[in-house]
C-alpha cells in the first residue's frame, strides 16, 4: 500500500513535469508553407514575404572577418558580385572574388535554440546559410546581423531582427478556431480538474463528512505527506530510477 501511493505520487510529479513543460513551450511548431512562410497550429503565420524586394538584396553588404554578405529575404536576386540568382551573396574586400551563398528555392524552415531559422542550401561549392529570425515587435523595418561562419563546413550564420519573427505580426495574422494546441488543451484540463477537485473535495468534506478546519481539505493526510513524497520523487530520479522499474522517457 504504502508503495502504491509512493508510485502514483511519483507518477503525479512525472505528470506534472509534463504538462508544465507544455505549458511553458515558449517556441511553438510552426509548419513550413512556402519558402518564406511558416504556420503554427493556429494559423498565425511567421512570414517574411513582404521583407524582400524581387532581383534585389534588400540590405547593404556590411562586412564581418574579410568578406562582405548580403541577404534578401524570401526572393533571389542578382547583383554585380553574384551574377546568378541567389539568396544572400558573400564578395572579398576588393570586389574580386564572390560567391551566392544559397536560393530561396531550397529554403528549409526549422526552429532551434530560440529561434525560427531558415537553411538556405545551393550556394557555390556547397556553401549554405542558416538565417536566424529573432521577434522584435518593435522592429518594422528589419535588420541583418552577419554573425559568423563555420568555414569547414561552408555555413554561413545571419540572424534578421523583425516584427515579422513574431507570430502574427505579417502574412495570415488572426488565430483560426481550434487554434489550441493539445499541450495547451492538457493545461486547461488539468487546471480545471484541480480546481474542481478542491472545490468538490472541501464542499463534500464540509457537508457530508461535517468536517470542519484543515480537515475540509480534500485528502489533508495526502497533502500534509506530500513533501515527504516530493522528497522521494527527487530522490527517485536522482538515482535514476534505480529503486523501481520505469519506463525511459524517450
Ligand atoms: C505571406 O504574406 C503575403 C503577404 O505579405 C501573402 O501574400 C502570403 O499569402 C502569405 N503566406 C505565404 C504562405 O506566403
């Protein structure tokens, strides 16, 4: 018995550390929809369409190590350094060696570390960009930050400052119905269930039981051990699960 309760106490904690990581999920999925868009599950889109001019790069070159870059974002364009059609473009001081640095046509949407980002591939021998969008609601008219390089690999790192990061703030903008996502549905539940059951729990205790005090609380024995069970639990995971059979949490 004794056991029982300390595996659904721990099972609790284990419930709980799931839904609160849903509940704080600061980066929705967002689902690529073209090369300049991507949409979450409630239809807010992340959209740059509007940032870019056609056939020509929308920010001025600016330097970083010894070359100069340059990006436009969603269209490819053409210019004196690169003479094909590209998406970002990188040229030496001098102006004598460039090369284009991927194509809208080959944008692959992701999100990591924060952010959503776009992989443009099919640059000139091999040489890609990864272009990190970072929400600044404020930021109407957006900036590009060249931050680096990974030269083994030919990887080129932007990151585009705009109020176009945001979801919502450019493209389809209003939330369409059944725009929770099921995390979020799980919080409400949850949320709901637990209100319920000390609302319930202290008007049955109150009524049919004619308890009075901190007895009116629901399972007061429960929750007066609970700390002592919150103990186990972290003492449980600490020793990785030596002390009973768990599943691996993927
Ligand atoms: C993105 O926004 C543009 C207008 O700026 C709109 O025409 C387009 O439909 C939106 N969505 C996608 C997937 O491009």
């Amino acid at each position: 018995m004794a056991m029982f309760v300390l595996l659904s106490a721990e099972f609790t904690i284990f419930l709980l550390v799931i839904i609160l990581r849903d509940c704080n999920a600061d980066l929705p999925t967002c689902r690529q929809l073209s090369e300049c868009a991507c949409a979450l599950n409630d239809g807010r889109e992340v959209n740059i369409s509007r940032l870019g001019v056609p056939g020509f790069p929308k920010f001025n070159y600016q330097k970083s190590g010894n070359y100069y870059y340059t990006y436009n974002p969603c269209y490819n364009f053409k210019d004196n350094y690169c003479g094909t059609e590209c998406i970002a473009c990188q040229h030496n001081d001098a102006g004598t060696t460039s090369f284009p640095l991927g194509t809208a046509g080959s944008a692959e949407w992701s999100q990591d570390g924060g952010y959503y980002s776009i992989h443009y591939r099919d640059g000139a021998g091999g040489r890609s960009t990864v272009v990190e969008l970072e929400c600044d609601a404020s930021a109407q008219e957006p900036r590009l930050d060249v931050i680096g390089e990974s030269g083994s690999s030919k990887l080129y790192y932007f990151r585009m400052t705009t109020e176009c990061a945001c979801p919502g703030r450019c493209g389809q903008t209003a939330p369409q119905s059944g725009g929770l996502s099921a995390g979020g549905v799980m919080c409400i539940i949850f949320s709901v269930l637990v209100v319920v059951y000390f609302i319930g729990g202290v008007l049955f205790m109150k009524f049919v039981r004619g308890a009075g005090g901190m007895e009116l609380v629901p399972n007061s024995g429960f929750w007066k051990e609970l700390p002592g069970y919150i103990k186990d639990g972290v003492m449980f995971v600490i020793s990785c699960g030596k002390r009973a059979s768990y599943k691996s949490m993927s």
